[in-house]
C-alpha cells in the first residue's frame, strides 16, 4: 500500500515503539553485559576488569548452590508437571458434571500475582504455622522443616511452582486434544485399540508439539521464578534456597556489587534465552511468528 | 449389561478424581479464607474450627491498608503502559506488515530486531532501568514504572498483531483507502476495529501482567504513597508480624476481587494467557 507510506508517516509508525524499545530494553542488556566486566558499587567509575566477575562466580559456592537449586527446581518441576497436567487435561476432556467450571477454577492460580501465592504459601509450608505440619500433627507426624531448613526448600518451591502452573499447562493440553483429527481417533478406535494404546500410539505422538511447546514454557518460566524464594525463605538460611535470579537480586541490590549481580543476569539471560529461541523455532513452525 | 456398568464405572472414578484434583488445587485457597475468619486465639491453637468465625480480622486490614491507593496506583499504572504499549505496538505492526518501505530488508529487519525482545528476561533489566530512570529525571514518578512496562510488552504485543495482520487480507483497506481515506482514518476506523480480538487478548495480557509484577516495582518505586498491590503484599508479613489473622484477612481482599474479575472475564482471560501457546 505504498500510497499511504511516506517516508515520515513510516517514521512516525515504527517510531515511538522503536525508541521505547531500544532505551528501555537494548540499552539496557548492552548496558548489563558492560557492567559485568567493570567493579563497580554505586559510586566512582566502574573499572574494567574483563572477565573476572564471572571467574570470581565459579569460584562462589553460594553461586553453584543457587544454580544447583534451579536446575532442581526445573527437573522436579517438568519431570511431574507434564505428566499430571497432560493426564488432568484427559481427565477434565470426559464428560463431567461442571467441567467447564472446573477448568477455570484449575486455571486459577495462574492468574494471582506471583508475590501473593508466596505469600498463601508461607501458611502451607511453614513449620510452625503451616497447614501442612498442622495435618501431619493430626495423625502424629512430628513436623518437617519443609522451608528455611538445609535441604527441602527448593523441592518446596518446585511444589508451589506446580501448583501455580498446573491449569496453565493443563488448558494448553486440553486446547490441543480438541483440535485432533476426530477420523484419526475414530479410525483406530474402531480398528480395536483399547483406550490405552490410544492414548500411547496416537494421542501422545500426535501431539508431540504441544508437549514440546508446554515444557519449554514451562522452563522459561521456572527461570522467572524470583517471588516464590522472596517470599517463602527470602534465600535462606545463608543462600541455601537461593535460585540464579534470587542470588541475582540479592548480589545487586542488596550486597550492591554491581558488577557481578550483572554477570549472574547475563548467565541467566543466556540460559534462557536458549529456550526462547527453541520456542520461537517451533512457533515459527507453527507460523504464528 | 457388564460393558453399561464399567462405562459408567470409569465414569465415576473421572468424576470423583477430577473433583478431588480440583479441591486439592483450591484447598490453599481456602485454607487462607479459614484463617482469616479466625479469632487471633485460635490461628495458633485451633485453626480448623469453625465455632467462633468473625470479620475482625477484616476490620483491622481495612482500617491498616492503604487500600485505595494501593488500587488506585496500581490501576493508574496499569491504565496508561497498557494503552501506550497497545498503540505503539499496533503502530509499527501496521507500519511492519502493510506499509511500503523503500528497502524490503530494513523492515523485515525491524520486525525482527523487536521480536528478538520475546528472548530477554527483565531481570537483566532492572539494574540498568533503575540507573536510566535516575539519569532521565523520572525515578519518584509514576513514568518511572510505566515506561519499562511500556518498552518489555512491545514485543509480545508485536508479535500477536503482526501475526494477525499477516493473516488478514488488505483489501478493504485498499478498498478505504481509494475512497479517500487517510493513514489515521484508515487505522482508527478500518484496521482497529477488525482487530478488536486480538487487541482484547492483548489488554487483558498486559494488565495481568502489570497488576502482578513485582521485580521492577519493588526498585523503581521508594514512595509509600505510589506502592503497588504487589508491593503492598510484599509488605505484609513485616506489617503485620505475627497478627496472622490480620495478614491472611489482607491477602483474601487481594485476592477477592482478582478472582471475581477472572469469574467474569474467564474465557477471555484464559484466551489471553495462553494465546502464544495454543493459537497456529
């Protein structure tokens, strides 16, 4: 439509996004990626010290706990999190009585902000005050430290994190088993195949994208994952239920140490941006892109 | 007669699972809604009894909570980054799928540049914002929280438009645009209403985001005066120490109208959010 396409209607266009998007989010990482290389506290110039920042992380226990925490919290998290909202989506696709009002109560946690489900879940999870021990009291379990303790908290986190992404995971599941070919699952139930093998040599492959998009949602946003351990631990005791994100937090607006708080989020946006380029193949595949 | 039976067995057993799953998923829901009913005696010793329920709790969050503003903040907040960021990214989708640019490559380049923005997490951001807000003047304003939520939906937004554009034919607008009318009116009345789905999807995208974030407020925001819902609930637990009742009444008015607001917008809401997964 060139009649409408001026040299300054064109600018006028693409402009106040270009410009908004390039001070506020390019600037920034450019910004970020140089200030990993620099010593810098707040104050003076920042000086350049190449690489050291991220050679001093390999060497920073705290850091190697926060990343093993999040590579926990992934494993545990996709490990049961695909599964049981695959099988919750094939549960809600039968027909029961207020199904549909089920779905969107299980979609729920997925739209309370993140800081509050901390905040709810500090009253499960606690010790002392948690419902969790509360009920195990009830039957004479004596209670376990399921946060703040040396070990559990980020199995916790994967927990919390499960709950709060189930609907999520389950109503794009549900999305895709409603768009399968009603002739192909018609054809091999009438060729015999019990509900099983249905379910494990034609739903599943069928749907093998979908699995493939769920999960890699699912990892980018366990690498978000910063208000649960805020809320829940705060990061402790002394890092030990710190995530990368977390550490990076604390590393930079509370230790201000600038410098490598910048190192820590260049790592974190490397590893997810991994992902993201994954997603955007397969989305680019499915030409929403 | 067997196979009627075992159907309407398996039936059962989807039935009860699927009601149990879903009371499981609501169950620290209600557990909070419990606890804000109880005297401040019985949170420690007798939390599950349902003798002596009161609203006191309720009482003492509203007189100590800023409610107010805490929703006016955030409402305001959200009311102008999601408009601008809606309209700018609707401007250059336009400008990326219909106009003409004198170099095909420099526009195909652009779309690209801002789609490269869907791989960045804001927390690389939050240090360097913070630093440009100070430098641009606008750290202590509400411009200081609207214009990085402006600048991290423009991509997401570009993408779901410029996607729809693609898919859309031009011909009516072609069709507009031979009877006279102009880029404005082409976009304000032709383009835009067509496009009414897909921008809904985008608003209730953004403003759930924006109502939720809490890593840039909880920097860019040092005013008690402007704080946001999520940061006033970050904010509980060292408000309100060891007045559980007081906290978990506060955390259920947040709650509440989040969640009757998602009963009336459900479907749109649940489009919203999954639309880059479940769309193609």
């Amino acid at each position: 439509m060139v009649w409408i396409s001026s040299r300054w209607k064109i600018v006028v266009m693409v402009g106040p996004a270009l410009i908004l998007f390039s001070v506020f989010v390019v600037y920034p990482v450019v910004y970020s990626m140089g200030f990993s290389l620099t010593k810098f506290q707040g104050f003076g110039t920042p000086e350049f010290i190449g690489f050291k920042n991220y050679l001093a992380l390999a060497d920073d226990p705290f850091f190697w706990q926060s990343l093993q925490n999040t590579i926990i919290i992934l494993v545990v998290s996709i490990v049961l999190l695909v599964p049981l909202s695959f099988g919750l989506a094939l549960l809600l696709r039968r027909k029961i009585p207020g199904g549909a009002g089920m779905r969107a109560l299980v979609f729920g946690p997925a739209i309370i902000a993140p800081i509050l489900i901390g905040l709810i879940w500090v009253f499960i999870l606690d010790p002392k005050i948690g419902l969790i021990n509360r009920l195990l009291a009830g039957i004479g379990i004596p209670p376990v430290q399921w946060i703040g303790g040396d070990i559990l908290t980020p199995y916790a986190v994967s927990a919390v994190f499960i709950w709060s992404s189930i609907g999520f995971a389950m109503t794009i599941f549900y999305a895709g088993l409603q768009v399968l070919p009603e002739d192909v699952m018609e054809a091999s139930s009438l060729d015999g195949a019990t509900g099983w093998q249905q379910l494990r040599y034609v739903t599943v492959p069928m749907m093998r994208e979908t699995f493939a998009i769920v999960a890699i949602l699912l990892i980018t946003n366990v690498f978000k994952i910063f208000e649960l351990v805020y809320m829940l631990t705060g990061g402790g005791p002394v890092h030990r239920s710190d995530t990368l994100v977390s550490y990076m937090y604390f590393v930079t607006f509370t230790n201000q140490q600038y410098g490598s708080g910048m190192a820590i989020a260049v790592i974190v946006t490397v590893l997810s941006a991994i992902v993201s380029i994954g997603y955007l193949v397969l989305s680019r595949e499915r030409k929403i892109a | 007669m067997t196979g009627t039976r075992s159907f309407s067995g398996t039936r059962l057993v989807a039935a009860a699972a699927a009601y149990l799953v879903t009371f499981l998923i609501l169950l620290p829901l209600l557990w909070i809604v419990l606890l804000s009913l109880q005297p401040s005696g019985n949170i420690l010793s007798n939390p599950f009894s349902f003798d002596s329920l009161t609203l006191q709790n309720y009482v003492n969050a509203i007189t100590s909570l800023p409610l107010l503003q805490m929703y006016g903040n955030t409402i305001l907040i959200a009311l102008v980054s999601v408009t601008v960021g809606a309209a700018v990214s609707f401007m250059a989708a336009f400008a990326f799928t219909r106009m003409v640019f004198r170099r095909k490559r420099v526009q195909s380049s652009m779309r690209l540049y801002v789609l490269a923005g869907l791989a960045v997490p804001v927390y690389i951001l939050l240090f360097p914002v913070y630093r440009l807000d100070l430098a641009l003047g606008v750290f202590g304003t509400y411009a200081a929280l609207i214009l990085p939520y402006i600048a991290v939906s423009i991509p997401f937004n570009t993408l779901l438009l410029t996607g729809f554009l693609r898919e859309f034919p031009a011909e009516l607008e072609e069709a507009a645009i031979i009877d006279g009318a102009g880029l404005w009116r082409l976009c304000w009345s032709v383009v835009l209403p067509l496009m009414r789905p897909v921008i809904a999807t985008i608003l209730i995208f953004n403003v759930v985001y924006v109502f939720n974030e809490f890593p840039f407020a909880s920097i860019l925001i040092n005013n008690p005066q402007m704080v946001t819902v999520s940061l006033a609930v970050s904010r509980f637990q060292g408000q309100f120490t060891v007045d559980y009742g007081g906290m978990m009444a506060s955390a259920t008015l947040v709650l509440l109208p989040q969640l009757i607001i998602y009963a009336i917008f459900q479907r749109q809401v649940i489009a919203g959010l999954t639309v880059g997964a479940v769309k193609g």
